[in-house]
C-alpha cells in the first residue's frame, strides 16, 4: 500500500520511527533514506534493486510455477500430490499449455511432454461435442473476473474418453495473459451419476423407461405437437393372465415373459417413438405422429408378434392393447385414461386383442 504522492506505507512509517526515536534521546543527526521507484509496477520503496518486494515475490513464484523440477524440488513433490494436474495455459482459442504437472499425462493419456512441446493442447484433446461450451464457461467467468469450473470429456489416445473437472481462474498480473488451474479425473464419479441418473428413469428389469419417464416424456410430446401440429397416439399394453404365468411357473418365468414382451414391444417401435414398463404386467407406448388407425394397425402388428412365438421360453402369451389418439387441450392423464379405458375394453372382449377408445 502507498501513502499519498505513491510512496511506499512502510517508507512512512520506518521514517516516522526513526524521528520518534531522536526525539526521544533529544538527539540530533542527518537522516537519509534512498529510495527507487519498482521498475515493473513504480511503487517507491527503500532502494534494493530494481524491483519492489511484491513483484519480486510474483516473479520468483512464476519461476517456480514454469520449472518445478529444477528450481523448486520440494514444490515438484507438493504437485505430485494434487489429486489431479496443475496446469498454466495461454488465453488462446487452443488453450495452448505453457506449464503442466506430470499428472495431465495419467488423466489425458498424453505424454505431458507434448503438451509443453505445443503438440498437444487443452483445447485439442477436449471433445469436439464440450469446446465451446467449455470455453463459453470460461470466458464468462473471466468477464466476471471469477473462477471458474467446466466438466468436459478428454480424447485419448487410444479413442476412450475420460471425464475431467477443470478448476481455474486468470493467472498473476505479472505473468503473461493465462489461466491457472486444476484438471480431476472424474470418470468414475460421472458413471455412478449417470448410473443413478438411469435408475431413476429406467425399469431394471426390461431396461425400459419408467412410469416417471413416461410421464415426462409425453408431457414433452404433447407440448411438441400444440406447437408444430400433427396427431399423436398412445397404445396401453397389458399381458394377459399373466398372475396365472406367475402362479403356474414361477416369478422367475414372469420375470422373462415381461423382458421378452418388453424386446418385442422394442422391435415393434418405430424410430421417435417411446415404449415404456407403466406398471407390474403394463407398457404404455407413446406414438407421435401417429394417427389412431395408423397407431391402432401399429398395435395389432405388436399383439401378432407376440402371440405368434414362445415369450421367455412359455407358449400362448398374449396381450390385450388399448389404443387413444390425442384431443386439442387434452392433458396427458386424459389421453392415459382413455388409452386404458379402451384396454378394459379389449380384455372384456376376450383378450388377445385391439381395441381403440370409444368415441374417436
């Protein structure tokens, strides 16, 4: 900090000091002081060379931070154990590395030499899907003049992807334009949340989407289609005497029933179109751009499929479809009900059977 005129606190102060101490002895002698002005920032400090403390101090942690394994041994095993790489890079659209711990080779699978060497850079080992993302991240918290962190996937060498969380801020004053930061490894990490990710919404036994799924997805289709136009239908699939299945061979076999109706239903589906496990023996399947005779001719091909061969190793399973067709303003619960209504109806009628909601 500087007093006013750009002089240095502490040049005041030691000035001050030295006056107090004279007076108090009652004695009286010449003070000099030479000072100089810091020939990086110009603050005025007690002349030692051409540069103030703190510049110095910025200086000799530059020098440190460029060549850890010859300047500073002790800093170079410090960094060996950061649970990820140390990194300094240029604020080019390349991101090219200017310094880099030995870790970023184990997390990127390049030799950090390439890094160092220009050959490899942050920007060219990130996957071309997380780029821009990444460096919109960035350049929105260098705006704010904050740090920042961006998770993104690396290329390696061998075509595998690793996650990284990169953790960064802009690099010293003193030092040329950068970034300085941290890359975790976070592969591990990401698989368990998107595992959980994929519980939630998937049934574990067939491997469809759920109830919840369902229930998001065709509200999206719906908004879709009052925006674009175009029909939409939904078929509810039920097996039929299915308790009788679990009953007569056991849940393990109803178990296998509803993976191999669940494949079959699957094979049956068109691309854009969605089939999910609504309930114990239950699939509701979401159709958009599907009218009710096209959605209803879809559904008989899916109760032929079924009935034609064994499902998990047991002859004679069918099922009993119920087909609806959306009407303007209608929710989804409303579109589900009749879908179901009309399902209620092909089981009265005998099972084994398609039948569309009345009054369509």
């Amino acid at each position: 900090m500087s007093a006013p005129g750009g002089v240095s606190r502490d040049v005041v102060d030691g000035l001050a000091r030295r006056l107090r101490a004279l007076e108090a002895g009652h004695a009286t002698r010449e003070v000099v002081v030479r000072v100089a002005a810091c020939e990086i920032c110009g603050t005025i400090t007690p002349h030692s060379g051409p540069l103030c403390p703190d510049c110095r101090r910025r200086l000799a942690a530059e020098r440190m931070a460029n060549r850890p394994d010859q300047d500073e041994p002790a800093l170079a095993t410090l960094l060996a154990g950061v649970p990820g790489a140390v990194f300094r890079c240029a604020l080019d659209p390349r991101r090219t590395v200017l310094f880099a711990s030995e870790r970023i080779g184990d997390i990127t699978g390049h030799p950090r030499e390439d890094f160092l060497a220009g050959r490899r850079t942050l920007g060219t080992v990130t996957h071309p899907e997380d780029r821009e993302a990444t460096v919109r991240a960035i350049a929105l918290a260098l705006g704010r003049r904050s740090a920042y962190e961006a998770e993104y996937r690396v290329l390696r060498p061998d075509g595998t992807v690793t996650w990284v969380s990169e953790h960064g801020q802009a690099g010293p004053p003193a030092a040329q334009a950068s970034l300085v930061g941290v890359l975790v490894d976070v592969t591990e990490r990401r698989h368990r949340r998107d595992a959980l990710a994929r519980m939630a919404l998937h049934d574990p036994l067939t491997g469809l989407p759920n109830r919840r799924a369902l229930d998001a997805g065709l509200a999206r289709e719906l908004l879709r289609q009052r925006a674009r136009g175009g029909p939409l239908a939904v078929a509810a699939i039920d097996v039929d005497m299915f308790k009788l299945v679990n009953d007569t061979h056991g849940h393990a076999t109803g178990d296998r029933v509803l993976v191999g109706v669940g494949e079959r239903l699957r094979a049956c589906a068109a691309a854009g179109q969605v089939v999910a496990r609504s309930g114990g023996e239950e699939f509701t399947w979401t159709m958009p751009g599907l009218d009710l005779v096209q959605a209803a001719a879809a559904a008989e091909a899916l109760r032929a499929a079924v009935a034609s061969a064994p499902v998990g190793g047991l002859p004679g399973i069918t099922v009993s479809v119920g087909v609806a067709d959306s009407r303007p303003g209608e929710p989804a619960e409303g579109l589900l009900a009749r879908a179901d209504s009309a399902l209620y109806a092909a089981k009265a009628a005998g099972r084994n059977r398609v039948e569309v909601a009345a009054g369509a």
